[in-house]
C-alpha cells in the first residue's frame, strides 16, 4: 500500500568534518573566511574514511559539500577513493562554517584574552552567544541557511545516502539542532573531530534519529585535542 511504501522510505545523511589542516594543528579559528591546506597526514586518514565507506557497502546518491577549499578537497578525495566512479559533488554555501567574524585566524589562546565571554558562550552558552561585536554569525542564522537546505535534499532524496562535507562548528550546531535538541543544550555532547561521520536519519526531513555521532573509529591514530572543535 502506499501507507507502507511511505513508511520504509528514508533518508539517511553522513556529515563528514573536513580532513584535519595546517590551521587546526596550530589551534587557530579559521570560519567561513579563514581557510588553509589540509595537513599532509589527512589524506590517508581520508582514504581510511573511504575504506570504511566501502566496506560498509554504502552507495551514495550524491555529495555535497561547503564550498571552503579544506571541505571541497576533503569531498574530492573521498570520491576518489569510493568504490562508486562518476559521484557527483555539489558545493554549496549552505554548509559553510560559522562566520566568526574577527575572531577568523586568531589562536585559540588570543581570542580567549580578547573577547573571552564571546568564546565561553561560543563553546559552552549557545543561547547567549551574541557575535555582533566581532561582525560573526549566530547559531540561529547558521540554522536558517543549513536546516532548509537540508530539508530540501530529504524531499529530493527521500530514500537514498546523502554524503555531506561541511564544519566542525557548523556540523557539531546544524546536527543537534535536526535532532531537536535545545539551542542551551546544543554543545552539551562536546564537539566534532576533523573526519568524523556523524550519521542521521530521516523519514520525513522534520525528525531526525541519530545513527552515529563523531564516529572515528577507522582511523589509526588516536585523536589529540586539535582534532576537535
């Protein structure tokens, strides 16, 4: 009947965190301006993402990804190394990362001593992050532009794998948010790991079931805190 051709009919999205970069390693925000290259080392933790990809089996319908230079080679080099030629990838600027404003390119450390009740909010106080002051974007304007666009990949893909490359911040929000949870408590699980998957699923693009959260366990090195934002 149709009742159950609608019920077995599921998108599942996997959210992928950019390959770790050279500005990561050195513990500095990078944004949705401030980009750099992809650490040597990240290219072969990519292809062990790959790997698992394809010893899962898992066929994907498309990819799509921010379009910051460390998102757009991350996705190229995971379609490279799936066992599925001719992917097609589509950047979007939708998945970008937080516009942080003047905190972009700042160490960790800096942008602690110079505007610390911006960074404590931005970590831990969601609901009272207000970036005005350093020109940044707030989470309910990250929601605006990555939740409509993620609803309207469900009602194109209603029952295939979607492969989306995007941000730790932005992924890390965006994600907890689909899955209901309250703008307070959206940090509250912590942040996501470069290469990470995190993996929802949806029958109706409104309610989200969470599958996997910052899965890293194909990787073969241990994580360091540089890995998470």
């Amino acid at each position: 009947t149709k009742y159950v051709k609608e019920e077995i009919e599921m998108t599942t999205f996997y959210f992928v965190r950019h390959g770790k970069t050279e500005r990561n390693f050195e513990g500095r925000y990078q944004g949705s301006h401030g980009d750099s290259q992809l650490l040597p080392e990240s290219y072969e933790e990519i292809k062990q993402l790959a790997a698992y990809f394809n010893s899962e089996k898992i066929r994907f319908a498309k990819i799509y990804c921010s379009p910051l230079k460390r998102t757009m080679t991350t996705a190229q080099e995971i379609n490279k190394n799936l066992d599925q030629p001719g992917l097609k990838i589509e950047a979007d600027p939708a998945f970008m990362e937080f516009n942080l404003g003047k905190m972009e390119k700042m160490k960790f450390v800096d942008a602690e001593k110079q505007y610390p009740e911006m960074v404590e909010n931005f970590r831990y106080h969601p609901d009272k992050y207000d970036p005005t002051a350093i020109d940044g974007e707030s989470y309910e304007e990250l929601f605006k532009r990555m939740t409509p666009k993620i609803q309207a990949i469900y009602q194109r893909y209603p029952e295939d794998n979607i492969l989306v490359v995007s941000h730790g911040a932005a992924l890390g929000a965006e994600t907890r948010h689909l899955l209901g949870v309250p703008l307070a408590k959206i940090r509250e699980r912590g942040g996501l790991a470069n290469t990470s998957t995190t993996i929802l699923k949806t029958t109706d693009g409104e309610h989200f079931k969470c599958i996997a959260w910052n899965k890293t366990d194909y990787l073969k090195r241990k994580l360091d805190p540089t890995d998470i934002i």
